[in-house]
C-alpha cells in the first residue's frame, strides 16, 4: 500500500529535448530541484505532464525514472492514462511492480460518461490493481460532478485512499471531508483555492500544477497554517494569487514550463500541438516571477540565445 502523505504534492511537468524527445536528465534534476524545496509528494505522468502524448515505452521510461530517483524519499503517485481501460490496467501494473507507492485515476474525457458509468469505472479499475488510488473529481475535464455521496461510497474502498478535488466549490470541499472515512485524504486541485482549503476546507493539502515552479511558496504557506503563523500565511497567500493566474497563460502546461526554465530549471517547451508562450505573456510571466521574488530584475539571457524558454539563466534566485 502506499505511503499517504499529508502536504503539498507536484503533478510534475515532462521535459522533452528540442526534437521533442524525452530528456530523462532534466526529469531527474527536475526531481532534484522538488525534493530540495522539500516537495511532499511526486506524481509523475499526471496532468501537468502532457501524458496523453505519452506512448507506452515513455511511461514507462518516465515511471522507471522517477521511482529510481526519488528512492523512497517521498512518496510517488504516477498518473494513469484516461481513455482505455486496458492500457489503464496495463501501465498501473507496471508502475505497481516498478514500485511506485500509489496511483492517480482520472476520470475519462473521451467518450463522456454518465455518473454510472465513470463509478462503475473506477471500481473495476481499483479491483484489479493491488495499489493505492488518489482518484480525480474533474467537472471541467469529463463534464461530471461526482456528487458528495458517491465520494463517501467510493471512500469505502479499502485501496482507494484519497481524492484530487478540482472543482472550484470551496462548501463541497468541507462536505466531502465530513463524509469520508477518517483515513481517506482529500487535496485540492486547483492552485487559487488550494489556500482557503488548506486554511479552512479540511483538506490534507493540495495537488497543484504551480508545484512546479514555486514549490518552496507552497511548501512554507502549508507550513505556516500548521505552526499558526497566521500572518506568514496570509502574506504567502497573497503571493500566491498573482503567480496562479500567470501560469494560466498560454496554452497549459507552457507557463508551467516557462516559468521554471525561467528560474534555470531547464526542462524545455511543451510537445505539439501545445505551443511555448508568446512573447508577449513569457514578459508577462518574467514580471509576475521577479515580483513575486523568484527571480532577479537584472537577469538577462545572452543574446545569441535561440529561444529563451529552452536556453533559461543560470544564476536565478531561488
């Protein structure tokens, strides 16, 4: 079973070379770069890792890869594929015997099921896979709202051990946390309520793409709430705001991406069709970033650089 984690966990991006080819070097200094900012939890192959343009033998490399590196330092969650069962089945049983101590089940976007069919999905998966489940409730995504008793139903399952909340309800947070069972965790999924529920929705913590790049931000907000700084907390929260909205630039995850190359974590532009940011809201981003005191005004590129989101500075303030 896996080690359940309470804190801040990173759906961490997948860097790719310029010919869009993993860069399995970066993936592991990536990895580095979380667990120095003393990261919670990894879930590789999630939804910020452009995984639905993973082939097999990429998840494969990606999940070898993480589990090795991170060596039980904390915790790894790897996401599962959303559309075909069989390939669900078969890259949960692959992680499983890689090692990795739980698993991220997403609702399907295609086809769109009804209410019926997605539980009785996620049961027949969770039977079938002797690993731990983080299940995902994405209303944007799939366009179904699990409603609150059917979380509590689906919390029953000895091997399903938490949920990823991604709808923008901050009452529904408190009232799944009031249904479920005493041990099952429940994290925000989106980064602009990821505050008011860790501060008052009873969350164990929070599942967000901007992990990736301020992790230390997230992982200190996290940690004030628990020490009753409450200043330290607000200020942070603060903070935060403005940095969400500038990852949301651009098509997900370029920002994501932008924004830690910016701070010299190098892990290169999304894969086609996504396209890196524009110009225009990479200075966007540099501004929100050097504001915000993650990076330095002066920093500049060199000017023989190509492209600026795969060639970052490399003295950038942490």
């Amino acid at each position: 079973m896996a080690k359940k984690f309470k804190g801040i966990g990173c759906p961490c991006v997948t860097p790719f070379h310029s010919d869009e080819t993993l860069d399995l070097t970066a993936l592991r200094e990536l990895v580095d770069y979380l667990i120095n900012n003393e990261i919670h939890a990894i879930l590789p192959t999630a939804h910020s890792s452009e995984s639905y343009s993973l082939n097999d033998e990429e998840f494969h490399q990606v999940i070898d890869t993480v589990v090795d590196h991170v060596n039980g330092v904390v915790p790894v969650f790897i996401g599962l594929p959303t559309d075909n069962t069989h390939r669900i089945l078969e890259i949960a049983s692959y992680a499983t015997d890689s090692g990795a101590d739980g698993l991220v089940l997403y609702p399907p976007h295609i086809p769109q099921l009804n209410i019926s069919e997605l539980v009785s999905h996620i049961e027949h998966v969770v039977s079938h896979v002797d690993n731990s489940f983080l299940i995902v409730n994405d209303p944007d995504s799939c366009k179904i709202d699990l409603p609150t008793e059917l979380i509590a139903k689906l919390s029953k399952f000895g091997n399903i051990v938490g949920l990823v909340e991604m709808s923008n309800e901050f009452k529904k947070l408190l009232d799944i946390s009031a249904s479920v069972r005493d041990d099952f965790r429940v994290y925000a999924g989106r980064g602009l309520l990821a505050p008011q529920a860790i501060q008052e929705g009873k969350v164990e913590g929070a599942i967000v793409p901007s992990a990736n790049v301020v992790p230390s931000l997230l992982v200190e907000l996290y940690e004030a709430l628990n020490v009753e700084m409450k200043g330290r907390f607000e200020e942070l929260q603060t903070k935060l705001i403005p940095l969400e909205i500038g990852f949301k630039l651009g098509s997900f995850p370029a920002a994501i991406k932008a924004g830690l190359n910016l701070q010299g974590v190098n892990v290169g532009i999304p894969r086609r069709p996504v396209l890196p940011l524009s110009e225009a809201d990479l200075e966007r981003l540099r501004n929100i970033l050097i504001t915000a005191g993650f990076l330095r005004p002066a920093q500049k590129e060199s000017s023989d650089s190509k492209d600026e989101q795969t060639s970052p500075p490399s003295d950038p303030k942490k």
